[in-house]
C-alpha cells in the first residue's frame, strides 16, 4: 500500500500512519500524531478526560457535543450512530 502524504502540519509521519490504518478520521490521526511529537508517546492520552463515557450521556447532551464539534448530520440519528459519529469524527 502506498504510503499517504499527510501534509506540512502532522509532526510524527509514522503514528499518523498507524493510526490512519487503524480506520481513525485524518483529523483525529493528525491530531495524536501531533500531540505524540510535542509531548512524547508514552504521554499521550495519559492524563485523560473528565466526562465519563458517550453511552452514559443522554441523546440531547450527544447533539449538544456533536453541535461544538461543528459536525454536520446528526440531527436524526439514534444514540448509537451519535456516538459513532462523535468517536469518528
């Protein structure tokens, strides 16, 4: 398989690969990658969220999400396509 080209802005070329294969959104892949460069992998996603997980969250706190993150489409899904679609995005 070709290697992609993710551009002048992603910082570790081979995370954002991985995690491209691993089926993640470009955003998302750029966004690891980016923050694994500053801070060093083994500090990535160690300090964690505080907001518990999506299936604990209620169908309008799942749009109100959807609506900050700027996404588009999620007016008429259920739960479980909200929260694939805030997990994908």
């Amino acid at each position: 398989m070709p290697q992609r080209d993710p551009g002048p802005s992603v910082k570790d070329d081979e995370l954002y690969e991985k995690l491209r294969d691993e089926g993640n959104s470009k955003e998302k892949s750029a966004r690891i990658a980016n923050a694994s460069a500053n801070k060093g992998r083994s500090e990535v996603g160690k300090s964690g969220g505080e907001s518990g997980s999506y299936e604990d969250w209620t169908v309008d706190e799942l749009k109100e999400r959807a609506k900050e993150l700027d996404l588009t489409g999620y007016s008429d899904l259920n739960k479980d396509e909200l929260i694939e679609k805030l997990r994908d995005h």
